[in-house]
C-alpha cells in the first residue's frame, strides 16, 4: 500500500490516499480522545474528501492501541470549541462518499458515536464497543441513543446505554453494529472493504434505518418490562432511566426529533449533581493509585508468584483474587482439615460463578490448576509477594514474619491482612522493613474492588498502592487528613464508595460535604454537640475551611 500524506504532522489527524479511497487516521494518544482538535480535523478531511472527485471513499482509522475511546472529558465544565461532537458525526454521516469505520481495541462512547455516524463499520476480532457515558451520569450525546437503536437494536442499545458495559467484536457483528470482522491487518482490509462498497447507493446512514425500531414497535411493553427487571439495579440513579427515555424517543418519534431529546436530557443530567459527583469519582479513582513522594520514574517490583498465608475467608478470597488474574498461588495452612476446607470453598465459589455464566468450567479448572496448597511454611520461599491473612495478634503476626525473614528470597514483599494493627511495628521484627505493607483486602475479597495499602514508615516506593479512607463521618474524614492517613479528600471517597457501598451517584462522604456545604455540616455538628459526649472533637481543617468558604474535593 503506498501512501501520499496530505496533513501536516502536527495535526492529530492526518490523510494518505491509496488508489480512490482517503485514509483518515488519528494520532492522540493514550486514547485517541475526541478533543477538538481532533474534530477539527476529522471535519475538515471530510470536507477533503467531499472536494476531492478522486475520491470515491473514505476510511477512519486510529494509530497507537485504540479507536477513538471516547471524548474528551478534561473538556467538561470548560468553554465549549467547535465544531461539536454531534456536528462531527452528522458531517461523516452526510459525506456523499462512504464512510467506513476501522476499529481495533476499543471505541467506546464519542468514538462509538463516530463509528455510527460512518457507513459502515469494520473490526478486529479483539475490539470492544461501548457507550460508558452512564458510569459518569450522563449519556451519549452525539446521537448515539437514537443511532444505536436503529442499528443494534432497541434491546441491545437499552442494556448497553443502562449499563454502559462492553460488547465483544463478534457480539456487535451478531447484532448488525459491525458489518465485517477483520482477520489480519486492519487498515489494508478495510480500504479492500471500502473499494467493495464504493459504488452502492444510497449510502446506509445511520439515523435513517427504521427495520430495527419497527420490531420495537411492535413490542410495546419492551420499555416497562426493561425498567421493571432492571429496577433494583438502577434504583437512585438518574442517567439510566433518562438513557431509556431517550431510547423510546428513538422508536417513538423521527430522527430530528429524538436528538433533540437526547441534547435535553444530557444537558439536564450535565448540570445535575450525580452526573457532577459520578466524575469526580471517576477522577478520584485515578488519583488513588497516586502516592505522594513517590516518583513517576519507580517501577513496581514484578509478581510471578503469589504466597498467602491462611486458608479461611480471606486467604481463600486473597488468593482467588491472583488465580482470576493467572498468577500462581503458594496457599500454607497449619493443619490439613483446614487446608482442605479452604480450597474446597474456593473451588465452590469459582463453580457458583460458573453456574451463573460468569466464567467457563474450563476457566474454573484453570484457575484451581495455579493453586498450590501446602503444610511446608517454606515453600513460600520462591514467592514474589507473600500476604499474611491471619488473626489479628500481634504477637501471632510479628511470629509470622520472623519466619519469613529467614526463608524468603530478597526483593519480594511481605504483606499483612491487617485492617489496624501497626505496620511498623509489624516490620520491625524483620531485617528488611522497606519490603514491608499492609495490604487491607475488604471482604469478600474476591467480590470486593477496594484494596487499602498501608504503607509503613521505611516502605520502599517501589512495593505497592492505595489508602485510606452523616455529619460525624465528614468530621472524622476531616481528621484522617489533618492526620495524614489519607492523601487527598478523594481518596476518603473512593474507599466508601468500594468499601462500604456509598452510592457513586452521590460522589462519596467527602463530596457530598462539599455539596452540602461544610459551614451546614459545622452548624449542624455543633447543635449536636452535647449529645455526642466527652469522645467527640471537632477537625480543625473543618472548622477552618467552613470559616473560610473552602472545600475538600475542588
């Protein structure tokens, strides 16, 4: 394939020409955000494609390891600059040319958007759609409820749009999203597909397919019988219910008039606090697995094999945790009843899961295949990373990790379970404290997502990550700062978001705060005051940012 570049190298998106189609690829990494100027430039390589009569189609493609993965959010709450996204897309759908769609690894919300908006859609196997816009209280925006429906099907775009869960490459192919799965180089095929398809007329737009809404139609208890089995799952959110209105304008009214629809409820869902406290989670997340003082430059220390300690509730669930991920489990056990019970549980869970078509018998039987249970303490020897799960004696604890002192290799870390016994003092019966951290794993812990990491005062950078996180509970958050036991406000957040089932709709304890406002919190704290007791201390850092109008997350 020779290619003529057009575009000058500075531009996110550039075009080659190979034979009579235009190759359009973006070049914004990590993920090919669709920031502006990215829209800007795909605009204008239609308007090329459009002036040029050499031309005859046109292929959308990505460098770097993924389609377009979404828009832009550093964007939000910003100035807007144009050319809007939903201008963007109806732009590719209008082009008088075909348009096709090349995606590998992801394209997910905006970039699903774009995808809809092209002719035709092309994907590698491994590729994975979605419109996650639902995760950040929101929906798609540019078109992509009304779109999605019509060419996915109405119950496929409900479940996608509520859930804003993934669909696999050969999935989208069943429901008519992808029209060719690509086997091989991706670009090469889909200028071979877009010469197969350059001359039918008229073009398949999109936003013009009625066959899809018209089964709909004929099933007019889809929408009520979807709210009513989805009903618990969505209770308190507002984003999905609005993604299902949207969806019903699709089948229910033209084109010109569900979009506008759709841009009335995302503005209504913008402007709102759950859209507002769902990305500062979002953000939040991300900044958690940053620790202060530790530079961008340290790279983790490397785990083939895992050792834990304990085969009750938590070390079952500890080491379930790296045999999903594949990585080989050292299980010791003092006694081999107890041993037994243990991994028999495990392997229970895993065939529940199984039951419920989470994961294959095979995938069972592959993850128990990685199990190593053992009565020899020191066949943990070898292991990268041995985690403690014991009970919470000290004296039980800091015995533990004398042994391991003795036999383990060095470089690897030695982990406790601990939910609050002191680290340091736990580390300091061995010759290595820098190798030393508590990992808190929250039960069950093969469920559960949050993992607090305590670092000790001599823990080495390079060992791991995370920490800790109505009126008395922002009061008590408050002094975990002032302490330096959490980080950020954020972080508190995170935690009773994963750990304790704070609804992400309402950002976390620390959020909310902020949303209420603290000098409301302060006042309120203080008219309870007496009734609290001798044990109850104002945070200084409450006080003084409700004195000074301050918040805790922005």
């Amino acid at each position: 394939m020779t290619d003529v570049i057009d575009k000058p190298a500075t531009s996110p998106i550039s075009t080659s020409r190979h034979g009579d189609v235009l190759i359009v690829k973006s070049n914004n990494p990590p993920v090919n955000a669709l920031g502006a100027a990215v829209r800007q430039g795909l605009v204008a390589a239609i308007e090329e494609a459009e002036s040029d009569e050499g031309v005859k189609a046109v292929v959308i493609a990505c460098e770097g390891q993924t389609f377009f993965a979404g828009a832009d959010i550093t964007e939000f709450g910003k100035p807007p600059v144009m050319p809007w996204l939903p201008t963007v897309v109806d732009t590719i759908e209008n082009c008088s040319k075909p348009v096709v769609a090349a995606i590998h690894g992801t394209a997910l919300g905006g970039g699903l958007e774009v995808a809809l908006g092209c002719h035709y859609r092309v994907a590698v196997p491994s590729a994975k759609l979605g419109v996650p816009e639902v995760k950040l209280g929101l929906l798609p925006g540019a078109g992509g409820t009304q779109r999605l429906p019509r060419v996915a099907g109405v119950p496929k775009a409900l479940e996608m749009a509520t859930t804003g869960k993934m669909i696999t490459a050969k999935e989208a192919c069943g429901v008519g999203l992808i029209d060719r799965q690509i086997e091989g180089d991706l670009i090469p095929h889909a200028v071979a597909y877009a010469e197969e398809v350059r001359d039918i007329r008229p073009l398949p737009k999109s936003s013009e397919r009625d066959e899809k809404l018209a089964e709909a139609r004929d099933n007019p208890g889809l929408f009520d019988e979807f709210r009513k089995a989805n009903g618990r799952k969505f209770r308190g959110f507002e984003a999905p219910e609005a993604n299902i209105q949207c969806i019903e304008a699709a089948v229910s009214k033209p084109f010109s008039e569900g979009v506008i629809v759709e841009r009335t409820k995302f503005m209504e869902l913008l402007g709102g606090t759950q859209a507002k406290a769902q990305q500062y989670f979002f953000f939040s997340e991300r900044k958690a697995a940053k620790i202060e003082g530790v530079g961008e430059d340290v790279k983790p220390r490397e785990i083939k094999k895992v050792g834990v300690i304990g085969a009750g509730t938590m070390g079952g669930g500890i080491s379930m945790n790296f045999l999903s991920a594949g990585i080989p489990v050292t299980i010791y056990e003092m006694n081999q009843e107890a041993l037994d019970r243990g991994t028999g549980i495990m392997r229970k869970n895993y065939e529940a899961t199984a039951a419920k078509g989470r994961v294959t018998a095979e995938q069972v039987e592959q993850a128990m295949g990685l199990l190593n249970p053992t009565l020899d303490f020191e066949v943990l020897a070898d292991c990268d990373l041995i985690i403690e799960a014991v009970f919470e004696q000290m004296e039980i604890k800091k015995d533990i990790f004398t042994r391991l002192d003795q036999i383990v290799k060095q470089g690897a870390i030695l982990a406790s379970n601990t939910s609050y016994l002191n680290i340091d003092e736990i580390a300091a019966v061995t010759s290595r404290p820098q190798d030393v951290v508590g990992l808190h794993f929250f039960s069950p812990a093969n469920v559960m997502k949050l993992l607090e990491v305590v670092r000790g005062a001599k823990t080495a950078g390079d060992v791991e990550i995370v920490q800790r996180t109505l009126y008395t509970m922002v009061n008590e958050g408050a002094k975990i700062l002032e302490e330096g036991m959490a980080q950020r406000a954020s972080d508190i957040d995170v935690v009773w978001v994963y750990g304790y089932g704070w609804p992400v709709y309402r950002g976390g304890p620390m959020f909310w705060a902020d949303t209420e406002g603290l000098q409301k919190i302060v006042d309120g704290l203080r008219a309870q005051e007496q009734r609290m007791g001798s044990d109850f201390s104002f945070s200084h850092m409450l006080l003084d940012k409700a004195e000074k109008g301050e918040k805790f997350t922005r």
